[in-house]
C-alpha cells in the first residue's frame, strides 16, 4: 500500500464540464408591430422570404443546437391555404439585403421543416406558434443566422400578421427579402427579385439540451514513496465516452503539453466511476502541470486542469512516517553526461556508491563515509576513474550502506 506524501488539489475544488449545455429557449425580438409579409405572405398564393438575425440579437455564449421555431401570430386567417411551409435555416455573414436581389443561396442550409402547419396555428390571435423542427440545426454563435420560409400551398387567404419587429426607423437596416407569386410557385433556390423590409418577425428558438457525457468530481494527483506521481479522477456519470488522457508540462500551457497516458477506456456507468494513471516517468526536481482529456465517443473532446505538483524526491519531510534507507531511481535515465544519484538512509551509516558497466567492471566509486539519517544525493558527470568519458549502455548502481546493499541502473545514450 502506498503512501500518499503529497495531495495537489484542484484549486476550484469540483469540476464540471465547461461546455454544460442545457435545454432553453431564446426570443430574438420583442413584438412591437403587426407584419403581413414575413415569414409568409397570406394574401398571395405563393410565397418566399429571407430574414437575418444578428448575432448580438441571438445573444448567447455558446454554439446551440436549434430544435423549433415559434413564430408570433397575431391574427388573421386560418392560412387553410398557405400551410405548407418549408423552413430552412443557416449561417451567413450578411447584416443586411442590399438589394432585392440579394437573397442568401441555400446551399449551405439546412432544410429543418417541411410540411403542414396547420396543427400549430394557435387557436386564439397573439399567440406564439411553435413549429418542431424535423432536422435540428446547430446555429454557430459566430455568423448571423437566417431564417428562411417558403410557402407551397396554392390559394390564398386573407391577411394575416405575424409579430415583428423593431419600431420602424428612417434609415432601417433591411434584414428581410420577401417575393409573392400569384400564379407559381416559388422556387427557393431561385427566388427572383424580391422585395426588402427592415420588419422582423419576432422568433423563439427553443433549442435542445446535449447530455453531459461525463461529470467529473475531482481530479487530483498525489506522489507515493517510491516516486510515483498518481493521477487520479472520479466521475459521477458517464454516457457515450471514449476515455481519457493525460497530459503533461513543465509549464502551465495546455498547447504543448505531452500525451503521457494511452487512451484509458470509459466504462460510461452511470454511478461513481473512480481512475488512476501512473506516471513513472518523471524524474527531475519541479514544477508540473497535468491536463484530463475527456474523449467523446463522437471524437470531441475536453480538457481539465491542469494541476500542479512539486516533484523533489529527496527532499520529503513527511510527519510520522520514518524513512527507510534506499536508493533511489536515477534520473534523468537515459542521460548524458550527467547523471543524479538520490538515495537517503533510515539510520546512520558508512556509504559507499560504485558504478559498474555492462560487463561488470567497476568504473566509478564514491566513498561517502558516514552519514546521518536524511536524504542526499550525488551527481556522476559521466566519467570513469581515470577522468574519460565512458561510452553509451546500461550502468549498474551500487550503493551500499552499512552491511545492506541497494541496486538500481541507468542508460547512458549519447
Ligand atoms: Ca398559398
């Protein structure tokens, strides 16, 4: 059972996914005027209209994926002739029409609706009607957002008003293109030339809540006597993840921080689901910072972290817990030419370290003498006893101390 010596913690304590996403509805627009041309002209048979929502007006912090429309009906017909909608929406750049002409091509929309309205007409004027989309669109929160309707139904009815917006101003911005056809109807992709309004409608998106893959609790590292730094993190749920990486730096900067883990696999339970990751590899004195990549099945991911520890392990002052005599690990291993050497005693002892090469040749000793209980170490620069420098290959450690002995090895790779 190993020891914990050290506990680095979060600071912010718990975590939660920062892109927590929950289901809402967003209105862009108050009702302020009564307008018959957009999104549907009633009173003619057929009908087109574009209209430009501003990003500012959306206001939102994040990407949402849009699941239904409302749009306000203020009053009017029954539209029994003018309900078979087709809605498209989509990004654009655009602040404005700039002429009548100037439609947004829809190749790069989304058809989000086609069919019948009439089931979501309300049954009393100044009401919102709400449409359910049929394919959700994931409005960006960089481009604006357009809002496209054509209406197919042959007929007309009388007019009717939908709730728009703003008040009317003298130099507007003309954010709506609408084309009526009596006689056919409109090709959306090709709409010819249409006329503009600065009238708005005033829409609702509701927008549909994405599952938190996994909610993480805690995410910590702690080092063990033997030098070993432990990563671990507990979730509280998990649903459609692909698992997790480490990362880590010497430097708080996430952009080139090093994968040091393989990918260690989700269970997606849906209960406490507690992971570790050893990190062995670790071996000078300092800072380091250590990122959780959470992978999504869909291949999206998310950082955590970092958090930080101090690595110096010959410098533990742990209350309590008494210290053993050892050798500890070289590092860095593989070096060249240098190369540290830590070992600390649990009682007082005459110490001696020599260093032997791959054919067992004693190259290198230290006599060290007597020392008290405590942590030391010594550095070797690469050098046998006669002062030259020794080749590339493993070197065994040899510590002895008092009557006990202690073996460890290095690499050195020029
Ligand atoms: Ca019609």
């Amino acid at each position: 059972m190993k020891k914990l010596m050290l506990v680095a913690i979060l600071a912010g304590g718990m975590l939660t996914l920062s892109t927590l996403i929950f289901a809402g509805e967003i209105q862009i627009g108050t009702v302020q005027n009564a307008e018959e041309k957009v999104p549907i002209y009633a009173y003619y048979a057929y009908s087109n209209s574009q209209q430009i929502y501003l990003k500012p007006e959306i206001n939102i912090t994040h990407p949402i994926t849009i699941n239904k429309i409302r749009f306000y009906y203020h009053s009017g017909s029954n539209l029994a002739n003018s309900n078979e909608w087709t809605i498209y929406l989509g990004h654009t750049s655009k602040n404005e029409f700039v002429s009548g002409t100037d439609w947004i091509p829809l190749t790069y929309f989304t058809k989000v609706f086609e069919g019948n309205i009439s089931s979501y007409i309300p049954g009393t004027n100044h009401q919102w009607m709400e449409i359910p989309l049929s394919t959700t669109f994931t409005y960006n929160n960089i481009d604006n957002l357009v809002v496209t309707v054509d209406e197919n139904t042959s007929g007309s009815d009388n007019t009717t008003y939908w709730g728009a917006f703003p008040a009317p101003s003298k130099f507007p911005p003309m954010r709506a293109l609408y084309c009526i056809s009596s006689t056919d109807d409109i090709n959306p992709l090709a709409p010819g030339p249409g006329t503009r309004t600065s009238q708005l409608n005033a829409i609702q998106l509701g927008y549909e809540e994405i599952p938190n893959p996994v909610e993480l609790t805690s995410f910590l590292a702690s080092i063990s006597n033997d030098c070993y730094v432990t990563l671990s993190w507990t979730t509280q749920s998990e649903t459609e993840m692909s698992g997790y990486y480490i990362l880590r730096n010497n430097q708080r900067e996430l952009s080139y921080a090093q994968t040091i883990s393989p990918l260690i696999a989700a269970t997606n339970t849906s209960g406490t689901q507690i992971y570790n990751f050893v990190d062995n590899e670790l071996n000078e004195v300092g800072q380091y910072f250590y990122w959780l990549q959470c992978v999504n099945l869909d291949g999206s991911f998310e950082f955590h972290g970092p958090i930080v520890i101090y690595f110096n392990p010959y410098n533990y002052e742990t209350p309590g817990i008494p210290i053993v005599t050892k050798l500890g690990s070289a590092y860095p291993n593989p070096f060249n030419p240098n190369v540290y050497i830590p070992y600390t005693l649990g009682a007082k002892a005459n110490v001696n370290i020599q260093i032997y090469n791959s054919r067992g040749q004693q190259i290198k000793s230290y006599y060290l003498g007597t020392k008290d209980i405590g942590h030391y170490q010594i550095m070797w620069n690469g050098k046998d006893n006669n002062g030259h420098y020794c080749d590339s290959g493993i070197y065994y450690i040899i510590m002895k101390a008092g009557e006990e002995v202690y073996k460890q090895k290095a690499v050195l790779m020029k």
